[in-house]
C-alpha cells in the first residue's frame, strides 16, 4: 500500500470517532447501575495508560508500523505469526461491527428487510471505501466529523431542555462500593472501547511528525472519553438504572422522548444516522488495518486482499444465530479473555523486546 502521509488532525479526528464507533450503542458500565459514569471514568484512566504504551511503542521506532515492529523485533516467523493473528482480530472486530449495523438496522428501520442484504450492502459501500486506501478514509472521517459533534450536541442539549434529565437518579454514588465498579471496568472497559486504540500502531507512521503526535493523541483521547461518559450517563439520567439496564438500545429510547414545540421530534432518525456512521467508521478502520496486515505479510498489494477479506468478514458476521447469541459473546467472553492478548500482552511483550533490544545495542556501541 502507498504510504500516504495525513495530518495530526486527520488522525485524532479520525481516532475520536473511532472511539465514539458503536460505544454508545451500549449502556457502559451497567453492572454498577447508577455508578456507570465512574466505570467509564475507571476504563478510561485505564485505557490511558494502555494509549501511552502504544504511544512508546510507536516512538521506539516511529517509520515502522505495528506489523513491521513486531516482524523486526520479535523474529520474521515468530512475528508473522502474531501479525497473522492481529489480521484474524481486526477482521473479527470488523465483523462485530457489521452485525451490530446490520442488527440495528433491522430493529430501527428496515424491519421486513431480510439481514443478509443489508450486511452485503453495507460490506459492499466499505470494501470500496477501503480499496481507495488511507487517504480516502481519513478524508471522510474528516468531513464527517462537524456531523457527530453537532448531531451528539444537539441530543445531550435538548435531553436537559424538554425536563428529561433527572440527576437524582445517579444517586446515592458508591451505594455497593468500589468491588461492582472495578469488577465493570476491568477488562471489560478497557477491551471496548479505549483499548482498541492499539489498531492505530498501524496509522501513526503515517502521519507527519511536525507536530507533537503524542500530545495531540491523547488531549484527543481524554476529549472522546469525558465526552462518551456524560452521553453513557445520560441514559441513567433520564431512564434511571432499572429501565436502562434491560434496555436493548437505552440511548435511541432516550432520544425518542425528545418532543419540544412540535419542531424537535423524531430526533431517533438522527440519532440512529449517527450510530450507522460510527459502525461503518470503525468497521473501516479495522477492515482497513487487516488488509494493511495482509499486504505487509504477503507482499501482495492491498487492492487485491480487499474482497477476500470482505468475503471473510461478510460469512463471520454470521457466525452468531441471533443478535442475543453475538452480544453474550461479545460482551461476556472476547472481551474479557480474547481481546485483551492482542491490547495488553502483545504490545508489552513487544514493547519489553525493543527496549531490551536496544539497551544490548547501547552497550555494545562503547565497547567496539
């Protein structure tokens, strides 16, 4: 693939709606009912600090990307075969993200549309998206972007406006103490949605090392997170801990209580345009990063691994029965026994092997 160099803003901005994704899809943190805000807070602080190894990582060796770093510090074999694995995650993350469009799609607006012809237009529009490389996509998150914060603005504005918010719902704070927060937070938190993060090692290379990298990504970072945990809480606000932990989609039935003068009503529709943009966002990116992988393993250029790879991700998005099946799975075993391997362990594990790696080089620098 052709090295297209992007801009810092491209790149926060694109990982800031990367993060927003499919998050708020899901009430974060439910397990602690009215506490979730400080779960999210938690898995947040958490996921910094998982950003900040990703982030030295990448400045070890800053023109090499994440399948490039493990190929040439950890061993060609032993480095393919972990790249092979990243590839198998992102492509398996991406067609979590395909289900979740799919399964909302049916739910909100096309109910007698069968799911497989929605999933296979919806691979279709990203596979090409894809196959028009790094610029194009950076490009997009970029135009879309004035759309989520004005679109996100407008809901968590008139939620307070038409009387819906009731802050005594997140009250009392710390009713079971501090055990049913962190048992929330960690893994769970941090495998979805800041540890994801670790996707990318594969961009920063990319982009231009005029400005601080490091400091852009993380005010970028904490923005996204403080601003995921007050929409996350807005559904304890209004629906109280009871109803929006049972809810399948808590926030859309929060955004369609908003009724103010007649003019602001169905704010749904936009709400659910928003969560359809985040979905194919995120899906693009993971696609993306897989095919990336794919052409640095191979040496085969990365057009021709876009529909084998969509094919892939098209028939896993299927492996669940039924969108109960894929949240259960999801949400109660890959995030906490899958995931974490390939945002935790793999890239300390590498991290550990380049400084060793370099210090040994150090040192045999003033004895030659």
């Amino acid at each position: 693939m052709r090295q297209h160099t992007i801009r810092v803003s491209e790149l926060i901005i694109c990982m800031s709606l990367f993060e927003v994704g499919s998050t708020t899809l899901f009430l974060m943190g439910a397990e602690a009912k009215q506490d979730a805000w400080l779960v999210m807070l938690i898995g947040a602080l958490a996921g910094l600090l998982l950003l900040t190894l990703h982030l030295a990582i990448h400045h070890q060796d800053p023109e090499l990307d994440l399948f490039m770093l493990f190929r040439h510090y950890i061993g060609k074999y032993l480095g393919t075969i972990i790249n092979l694995l990243f590839v198998m995650y992102f492509t398996y993350e991406a067609s979590r993200n395909l289900r979740d469009l799919g399964e909302v799609t049916v739910m909100t607006l096309l109910r007698q549309t069968p799911l497989w012809i929605i999933i296979l237009i919806t691979v279709m529009v990203v596979s090409n998206t894809v196959r028009n490389g790094n610029k194009a996509l950076f490009l997009l998150t970029l135009f879309l972007f004035p759309f989520f914060v004005l679109g996100y603005t407008i809901i968590s504005v008139l939620i307070p406006t038409t009387g819906l918010f009731h802050f005594e719902n997140s009250l009392p704070v710390l009713e079971e103490g501090w055990k049913p927060i962190f048992n929330a937070a960690i893994p769970e938190l941090i495998s979805f949605p800041f540890g994801q993060t670790v996707l990318f090692l594969v961009f920063y290379p990319l982009a231009h090392k005029g400005r601080n990298l490091t400091r852009a990504v993380i005010f970028a970072y904490m923005t996204t997170a403080l601003s995921l945990t007050f929409i996350n809480q807005l559904n304890i606000f209004v629906l109280g801990p009871k109803i929006a932990v049972d809810s399948t989609l808590p926030l859309l039935e929060v955004v369609q209580l908003i009724e103010l003068a007649d003019v602001f009503e169905r704010m749904d529709a936009l709400f659910t345009l928003l969560l359809f943009l985040g979905l194919i966002i995120k899906m693009s990116l993971f696609f993306n990063g897989a095919v990336i992988g794919l052409e640095k393993i191979t040496g085969v250029g990365f057009k021709k691994w876009v529909f084998p790879l969509a094919v892939l991700i098209y028939g896993l998005s299927f492996l669940s029965p039924s969108y109960t099946h894929h949240m259960v799975i999801g949400r109660k075993f890959v995030l906490n026994s899958w995931f974490p391997i390939f945002q935790i362990i793999l890239p300390l594990l590498l991290f550990v092997v380049i400084v060793i790696k370099k210090r040994k080089q150090t040192n045999k620098l003033p004895s030659s």
